[in-house]
C-alpha cells in the first residue's frame, strides 16, 4: 500500500490572486501627434500592416522563410513588436506604414540636420525595415543641403608625371608684380623659367610672347595652364592647334592645380623683390644646380652652364651631357618624397568616381557659401 507523501497533499496557507486583466487604453493621450494624425496612422497601419498584426497577435512560425514576404523584413525584430490601439511599436517607437514614410522623411529632414543627427532624430521614435537608408538617401539627395555642404576633405597629394624630355611639358600663367603684367613659362623636366612682360592683356600679345619663347627651346608636347582669358581665347586654341600643342587647363578657381606655374610665379616674385636686377636675378636662378640633382635648369635645358658674375674656370662652360633616366629618376624620387610628407598627419580621403549624366555641384570659390551646379 502506497501513502502520499505530506507535501504532495498539504494545502498552501494563502490563496494566490488571479492575474489582473490587462488591457490596452487609448494611446493618443500619449503620443505627441494631432489627433487627425493618429487617426491616419491607425488607418493606414489597418489597411498596409494587417499581416503584420495577424502575425504579432497569432504568433510568429519557427522559420523565417514560413512568414510571409511583407512580414519578413520585420524578422529581426519581432521579439519586440506590439500592437496597441491599433498602431504597432517596436518598444516604444511607432512603426510607420508604407504610404506615410515619405512624410515621415521629410519631417525627419525638414531643418536639413546632416545623416547621423538625421538617423539619431528618427530612431528614437519612429522605425520601419530600411529607414536608415532612405534617411541617408533623402539626406544625401537634398539640393539644399547640397549648396551649404561643408569643404570637401583633402584628397592624396598627386604629382604630375615627369616628363622623358626637357621642355616636352611646360606651363604658364600670367601674373602682376609692381604694377605691371608678365607671362611666365617653366619646364617640367629642368624646372627653367622664361619671363616676359605684357604690353596689354590681349591673348594675341601672350601667343606672340610665347612663340618667340618657343623659337629658343622649341615646342612643347604639352602646355599646361589656368583658364585666364588670355589662354581660354579661341585664338589661343588656334595657336596651339596649329603648333601641334596639347593645352591641359587647371579646374577653375583652383589654382594649386597648374602647380608647377604657381610655385615658378612665387619664386620669380620672392627674388624680384630682394633683387636688384630683375635679369641677374632670373640667370643666377637658371644657373643654380637644383638640390635634387646637383644640375642646373640651364645644365638640363641646354647641357651647358651659362656664364654670370661669378668667377668660373673655362672647363666648367664647356657643354656636357648627362644622363637623363638618371635625373627623371632622381625627379620621381624626389617627387614621391613630397607626397610622403604632404600626406603624412593627414586625413586622406577617396572620393566615388564621377558616372556620365550625374549631376554635380562645384565647391564655393573665395567670396562665396553657396555650391552651384556645375555646367
């Protein structure tokens, strides 16, 4: 004979309470939306979100590949799904229907705050399967916020190709030293400075000044400069065309770009001003060996060192040859060492390449805060 034991059969000393009814009151009173509005959110939320409800009322399948195919992207977060008044939240931030979520974004987006303040504004009450992609597309799309944009970060310092030949690629730029207006010329390969003053700012008199400069060292492959008048003339055009020159102009209001011109201008400048022979000043330049390759740009350009006031022995006048793969080496390096130091502490940043037919804007030039679309 079996006895239960007293445990199995001893009665509690109190009655446990029946779970209270919960029941769900109208959440109008504590949401901050008009009470039109809350009425189109449940509306809409009936009509484009009922599967979604069945799902969250009914319970949820074992795989994710047995819900439905609206229901799906919500997978992830169904642990957290509700259904109150009509309107479903994912803890306490309200799930937007489809047909409201383009009025949600541009509320989301109506001071044009930036991407993250954007993202941080709407994930703390609203949510749907991808809105942080439309907010970053709403946000990236804006022509407003497109105009005021900030300054785009520096990109990798990249240095011009040293040409195989002196004088195969020069630049120019026009620039103005004690009032007056002069044309400037520098090889690429031996760093030679030609200057001439202008009589007038026509670009006929800047094709005549650099042709007699060509008549000297010959005709360039390449002629880099600015978009000046002088050089954006259709006469000036002609003039390349007919000398067999390609003409590379710099991006405008970017002058850093004909770099090579720009520093030339600068040195020119710096001597002028603390010389007084403006002439001895350009041959003491031309006759200085550059540091990179212990040869002067007139030793590269000619193969020869040209006399000055300097007391010099005969043999060093006579014309010499040197080694050209040598010294484009010795340029290259040199180069490469400057994008070193130029890229070293800095935040270098890549940029998307540009596709046929995307419209873009130009960065504000000095005097400006607005980006313009560019044309």
């Amino acid at each position: 004979m079996e006895l239960p034991d007293t445990l199995s059969r001893a009665q509690l000393s109190h009655n446990t309470p029946e779970l209270e009814h919960l029941e769900c009151v109208s959440m109008l009173n504590y949401v901050a939306v008009s009470e039109e509005k809350y009425a189109e959110l449940q509306e809409c939320t009936k009509k484009e979100l009922s599967t979604l409800q069945h799902i969250i009322q009914q319970g949820w399948p074992e795989h994710r590949r047995d819900a439905p195919t609206t229901v799906q992207p919500y997978w992830d977060s169904k642990s957290q799904l509700t259904i109150c008044d009509g309107v479903v939240y994912k803890g306490l931030r309200i799930v937007i229907p489809p047909t409201m979520r383009q009025h949600m974004l541009k509320l989301i987006h109506q001071s044009h705050l930036g991407i993250v303040k954007s993202k941080q504004r709407a994930r703390e009450v609203l949510y749907w399967p991808g809105m942080s992609a439309e907010i970053e597309e709403v946000v990236k799309n804006c022509s407003k916020c497109a105009e005021f944009q900030n300054k785009l970060p520096r990109l990798p310092l990249k240095p011009t190709e040293t040409p195989e030949l002196p004088f195969e690629q020069v630049a120019s730029d026009i620039f103005e030293f004690d009032g007056k207006h002069f044309i400037l010329l520098v090889d690429y390969f031996s760093k030679y400075i030609e200057v001439d003053e202008l009589k007038d700012q026509r670009s006929r008199t800047a094709i005549e000044i650099l042709k007699s400069q060509f008549s000297r060292h010959g005709i360039p492959t390449v002629l880099r400069t600015d978009n000046g008048p002088q050089y954006a003339s259709e006469e000036f055009r002609d003039f390349c065309e007919s000398y067999g020159i390609s003409h590379l102009t710099s991006s405008p209001h970017t002058p850093h770009s004909n770099g090579e011109a720009e520093r030339a201008v600068q040195t020119v400048k710096r001597l002028w001003n603390k010389a007084p022979d403006r002439h001895l000043a350009l041959l003491d330049y031309r006759t200085t060996p550059l540091e990179t390759v212990e040869l002067s740009p007139a030793q590269l350009l000619m193969g020869r060192r040209p006399r000055n006031k300097l007391p010099t022995a005969q043999q060093l006048l006579i014309p010499k040859a040197y080694n050209s793969l040598k010294i484009r080496h010795l340029l290259n390096r040199s180069k490469a060492s400057q994008k070193y130091y130029y890229d070293k502490g800095r935040t270098m940043h890549t940029r998307p390449a540009l596709v046929p037919g995307e419209e873009v804007r130009m960065q504000p030039y000095p005097g400006h805060a607005k980006w313009s679309p560019a044309v």
